[in-house]
C-alpha cells in the first residue's frame, strides 16, 4: 500500500506518467537492460539504473558509454534493450493506487499519459494492464523534442487534452518527471518507489 499526497483541489486534466506510476514496470526495464548489457558487453548498476528513472533510453546509453568507458552503439544497444523489455511485458502488473485515481478520473476529468518511452513499450505496457482505451490522449517520445526534465512531454499532453497547465495534475515517480511538471507550470504527486521493497 502506497500513501499519495494529493492536493485539495479538483484539476480539468490529470497526466500520468507510465512506468513506475501506472505501471510496476521499473523493475522489467532493468531486466531488460541487465539482458542487453549481458549481450552487449556493458554494465549498468541497479542503483544507478534508478537514479536516472525518467532518461530517455539512447541518452542513458549515451550517459553509460562516458561514466564507464563503453562504445556501446545507441541504437544497436536501444533496440536490444527494448526488445527484451517487450518480451518481458506481460509480467507487468499495475501500481493499483494510481490505476484507482485514473479510473475514478474517468468521464470527469481528462486524463493522459505522458512518458519518456517509445509509443510501441507505453501501449504495450498498458496495453497489458488492460487500461490504453482510458485516455484521451497517450504521449510518448516520438511526440516532443526535448525529454524530462523539459516540460515538453507535459505541454504536449496538456495540448491534446485542451486542458491549460495550470489546470493539469501530473502524478510521477522521479524527481526528474517532478521538475518537468514544475517546468511546465503544472502541480504534481511524487508516485514513492515500493517495488522490490524500495520503501
């Protein structure tokens, strides 16, 4: 059970985040990077793989490559990397605290998605929690030029929605998705990280 500090407000439009905050599906990501990194060559310490929650795929592999000395190739190592992820969704489960929020905000708020993953993984994730048809409108990295912590994924979901910034509650899991809602003008809940225990 996970306690969420929600404002005393009611917002037009509420956006999600989808890994670690719809979706328990952090977790996954780093079996499928620690599958990638196996095959590859490269390493990428759970505890940092955490640390940089919400960084676009190829600039972590772009970050992996200068921290460690690697010449990992980034699409080559992103494809891998996702492929893995894909085979592995089906195991994703959901984070039932915020699926609850999102539910309940359906018909009376607006609801979105906003993530930085690739439109194939975000749809496939919720996909496989049986939730994709809940909202109005799915962000992904394809949408939008400049990641988290730019508000980019975040306006660009308010777009859709025809909600204002000032009108949206974004709910994520890391501090830098947090700075992205903050740079977008919008209020925000910090999703706690409780898979594997993290608590």
């Amino acid at each position: 059970m996970i306690k969420l500090d929600l404002p005393d407000r009611d917002f037009a439009g509420l956006i999600f985040d989808c890994d670690g905050t719809l979706a328990d599906s952090m977790p996954l990501h780093y079996r499928a990077w620690s599958l990638a990194m196996e095959r590859l060559g490269g390493q990428f310490p759970e505890d940092l793989f955490y640390l940089w929650g919400g960084t676009p795929t190829g600039v972590i592999v772009e970050q992996l490559n200068e921290k460690f000395g690697l010449t990992l190739d980034v699409e080559e190592t992103v494809r891998i990397k996702e492929d893995a992820y894909l085979a592995l969704i089906p195991e994703v489960e959901p984070i039932a605290e915020v699926m609850e929020i999102a539910r309940q905000s359906r018909g009376r708020s607006r609801i979105a998605v906003a993530s930085g993953g690739h439109r194939q993984l975000v749809e496939g994730t919720l996909g496989a929690l049986g939730i994709i048809d809940w909202f109005d409108a799915v962000v992904c990295a394809e949408d939008y030029v400049r990641g988290k912590p730019a508000p980019d994924p975040f306006l660009e979901a308010a777009r859709r929605i025809d909600v204002a910034p000032a009108d949206c509650l974004v709910f994520e899991d890391t501090q830098l998705g947090i700075e992205a809602a903050t740079a977008a003008g919008m209020a925000s809940v910090l999703v706690p990280a409780f898979s594997r225990g993290r608590l």
